[in-house]
C-alpha cells in the first residue's frame, strides 16, 4: 500500500527567533559650553561614573543629575565610554535598558551633566523576577546536585514554563514569568538570572540566527564554556511539556551551523558529549547521575548505538509502542530524510491513519533523529 506520508514538521524547532530590539537605542546628545578662563579643580573618573551609572541603573532611576568639574572637551566620550562600561557590567541590567540619552551645559571647566535612561523592565518587575527565580531554584535544585544537573534542571524548566512570542512585544524575563510568552531576549535574560543564582557563571550572547537577531547564553561548567539556546530549543507553535536539547551545551563549531556572533566571546571547544563521557569514566559515586544525563541527552545515538536503519525497524518499533497504547516514537535513523520518507510507507500496513514526522541532526554524525506521531 503505497500512501502519502502525512504532515511534514520542520527540522527547526523555532523558525527564527527574532528580536526586534536587543541593545539600548542610539544614543543622543546635546552641549551648551562657553569659554572660561578659570583652571579645573578636580575631575571625576571613569570609573566614579561608572558607580553613579550603576546605582542609578540598579534603582531604575530615569534621571541622573551631576555636576562634573574638569575640562570638557572630552567629556562627550568620558560619558560614552561610562555609560557603556556600566551597562556591560551587569549583562541583566544591560538588556533591560531600552534607550538613554545624555546632555551638558557649562563652561570649559566645569557642566552640569544630565542623563536620562529608560527601561523595558521596573524594579518592582525585576523584583518579581527575583523572587520567583528564588522560588523556582528552591524547587528544582535540590541538595547534592552537581553543576551539570543545575543547569538540566534550569534549561528545561525554562523551555517547559514559556512559550515564545511570535507576536514579538515582549522582551524581558518579567514578560515570560508573568505572562509566560516572550522572545529570545527574555527567554536568555531568565536563564541569566536562573543560571546566576545557582551558582553558575553565565554570559548572553548576542548575534543571529535564522537570518534574524537574536540572544542566547554560553553557560561555563568545570572550567568549560559551552552554548546553549533555550528559546530554539522550545518548540514553535509551543507543545506543552516538550523540551529539545539540540541547542543544549554545544561547541562554537556545532553552533554555528545554523548561528553566527561577531562580538569577541570566550571559546567553546570541548563537546559536552565527550565531558560527560569523561566524567562518567571516572566513576564515583556521581557516574550513575552522568550517564542519566548521557542517556537523556540521546548521546547513546550518536555513538551509533541502537539505531534504526530499515522499514523492518521502524515497523518492529511502531508495533510495540502501538501495542502498549502509545502513539508516539523517538528513535535515531540511520540514513537519509529521503530514504526515510521511503521506510515510513510500510507503517500504514499496520492500520495507522496519518503520520507526522519531524527529524533534527544527531550532531555531526551524519544519523537522523526521528520523531513519529500517528493516529
């Protein structure tokens, strides 16, 4: 019986996670300087304005007000470079900043600076956040776990809990814990602040994916960075509690399939599949915890082990999971969509009605991996 393979799902599990705006919007100024032949009497540091930036930023002052004494004529870039030294120090504060402007008025040796921010997420609403991260964490991070449990534990709450925006008006991490939708700047900004909060040394990365903009964040683990994209690991439209890990600790090499950043990043070189396998090598009494999270991590099909490679396979497969009441499968394939599509076609000799489909790379092995649903 030769019957049409029903729907056909991306391989991509998010088609292009864009994000209108990622960093603060230009910046505008203005000056006012008249001459004056009185001599400076003091000057205020880079980094003493740095300080005022950042209680400013962390209380989400919308206005800070100063006098700067010294001269002026490199005022302009002082403020620049403070403003953007402040932001960057704290990455949460950084990408909840939606646009700031500065201006000063004075003489040569002296002005009155004022600079004007404005914020995508309140205090109030970043306190929120804090909580219930706090919250969260208390739940799912439980006494003993390892740093590599925390961060499972972190991605796949995460993926679970929202959904993404394709409306694409919410940005902030407030947005997906309040109304549980927002875009990859939100989805990247919680697990910044999850990450955080465990203990686990994180940093956003900005740069482009799917031809659009977009954020994600490398996570650092034993002395090692790897990447990982919660936003295009959630399924889009969203299916409740399904969670992919095909952006989950990769190496820059592994992500730039189908990602790019131009900013300067620390390396990612080390696959976590072969971490794992280390530490599982090692044994103690950890390794039952690392190989859970080898096999959860479907490593064992990129080893090659146990997969499908024929239309007997599959079918045998099928009609187990059909006899136990399932109408579901994940299996690694060995082979391509093509031949897939071909080895599918005897599973309707076992009364199915529709079949979908949706296959991912199993790394840089060259194997499919595989999800059948039927009715």
């Amino acid at each position: 019986m030769n019957r049409k393979i029903g729907v056909r799902l991306v391989k991509c599990l998010v088609a292009g996670a864009a994000l209108a705006v990622l960093l603060p919007q230009a910046v505008e100024w203005g000056s006012n300087v008249y001459a004056s032949s009185v001599k400076p009497t003091s000057s205020v540091s880079s980094q003493q304005l740095q300080n005022k930036l950042l209680q400013a930023m962390a209380t989400r002052s919308e206005t800070l007000t100063f006098t700067y004494q010294g001269r002026v004529n490199g005022l302009k870039q002082q403020l620049q470079t403070a403003i953007q030294q402040a932001m960057e120090s704290d990455p949460y504060v950084n990408y909840t900043i939606k646009s700031y402007a500065f201006s000063y008025t004075g003489t040569t040796t002296s002005a009155q600076v004022t600079i004007r921010l404005s914020y995508r997420e309140t205090k109030e609403q970043t306190a929120y956040v804090d909580s219930t991260v706090q919250a969260v964490l208390g739940d799912i991070v439980t006494k003993g776990m390892t740093d590599h449990e925390k961060v499972k534990a972190i991605h796949d709450w995460i993926v679970v809990r929202l959904k993404y925006d394709e409306a694409q008006q919410k940005y902030t991490a407030y947005d997906g814990l309040k109304t549980g939708s927002t875009v990859c700047q939100g989805y990247s900004l919680l697990a910044y602040k999850m990450l955080e909060r465990a203990g686990i040394t994180n940093r956003i990365v900005e740069g482009r994916a799917g031809g659009q903009l977009h954020a994600w964040n490398l996570v650092l683990l034993d002395g090692r960075w790897y990447h990982m994209d919660t936003t295009w690991d959630d399924p889009t439209p969203d299916r409740a509690n399904e969670v992919s890990t095909s952006y989950y600790l990769l190496t820059d090499s592994e992500m730039r399939r189908d990602h790019s950043w131009v900013k300067q990043y620390p390396q990612a070189n080390t696959s976590y599949r072969e971490t794992l396998s280390a530490l599982i090598a090692t044994g103690g009494s950890k390794a039952t915890v690392y190989q859970k999270l080898y096999n959860n991590l479907e490593y064992p099909l990129q080893d090659g082990k146990g997969l499908v490679k024929s239309s007997a396979d599959i079918k045998e497969q099928v009609h187990k999971v059909i006899n136990k009441g399932g109408t579901s499968l994940t299996f690694g394939y060995q082979g391509t969509e093509r031949s897939l599509k071909e080895d599918l076609q005897s599973l309707y000799q076992l009364g199915l009605k529709s079949i979908s489909y949706q296959i991912t790379d199993l790394g840089s092995t060259g194997n499919l991996r595989v999800t059948l649903k039927w009715t």
